[in-house]
C-alpha cells in the first residue's frame, strides 16, 4: 500500500461544535400565557405522508385552543380536517438565544365559513381551523453557563 507520508501528517482542526442552550420546562398555564402574547407560528401537518410547515397567524380561544383562519377549500383546510397535528410559536433573540417556545398537539377541527347575507368578499370565505390542545409543552430557553 503506497501512503502518502506527507498526508498521514497533516491535523485535521476539530470541528466547531455550536453552543448548546440550555432549556427549563414551563408548565402548561405559562406556556399558554406566552403562546397568548404573539400572533405568528407555524403548523405542522402531512401531506401526502410527508412533512409540511406552514407559517401562519393565529390566536388562542378561551380553552387554550389554537385558531388560525384559511382559504375555503385549501391544502391546509383539506389536510388537516380531523387529523392530529402540530402548532409551534416561539420568540427567541437573536442575539444571545434565550427566549421560549411552546408546541401545541392536538386535533384539528376545520369549521367552514358561515354564509351571511352581507358576503361580497373574497375574505368572507374563509374556514377557521381549531386544533384542540392535548399536549402542551412549553420551554424557556436560558444561555449557557459558560
């Protein structure tokens, strides 16, 4: 076996691991309140028996429920229509990764629009999607320790 001598010498540099954060559980009330405080997240559903995210604006309703709104008729609207899914906001800095985030599992109910006699907009059919909670998991996101 020829080897190359100068080849075998050379020092291969470790690889930079980046740093890890460390993260601290919130409980479900909390995890709710600051799910509460932003309107954008993302939904993750399948398709086709792949993975899709989609962000998406939304709000919570009085049990904890996450509402988002989509067109009548869409691949979100027909995808996600009694299937369990996922739902995931966060709010992290940029600049140190301390921040928190919290994903909400459960079954999504597609509500279609409701019909009124004032409907003369493209806005007005619009279905509402509710994923009930069954899993909330929260997590703070703290700096390394050193």
């Amino acid at each position: 076996m020829n080897a190359d001598p100068e080849a075998a010498s050379v020092q291969v540099e470790p690889r930079v691991r980046p740093q890890t954060r460390h993260t601290r559980e919130l409980d479900e009330t909390r995890a709710l309140e600051l799910l509460g405080r932003t309107g954008v997240g993302r939904v993750v559903y399948t398709v086709g028996a792949l993975p899709a995210v989609l962000p998406v604006r939304f709000r919570l309703d009085a049990l904890g429920g996450v509402l988002l709104s989509t067109a009548a008729g869409s691949e979100l609207a027909r995808a996600v229509d009694g299937a369990v899914i996922a739902f995931e906001a966060d709010e992290v800095d940029d600049a140190d990764g301390t921040g928190w985030c919290v994903t909400v599992l459960g079954r999504a109910e597609v509500r279609p629009p409701t019909p009124t006699p004032t409907s003369t907009t493209a806005r007005d059919d619009r279905a509402q999607i509710r994923i009930a909670p069954e899993l909330v998991v929260g997590r703070h996101l703290t700096p390394d320790p050193f």
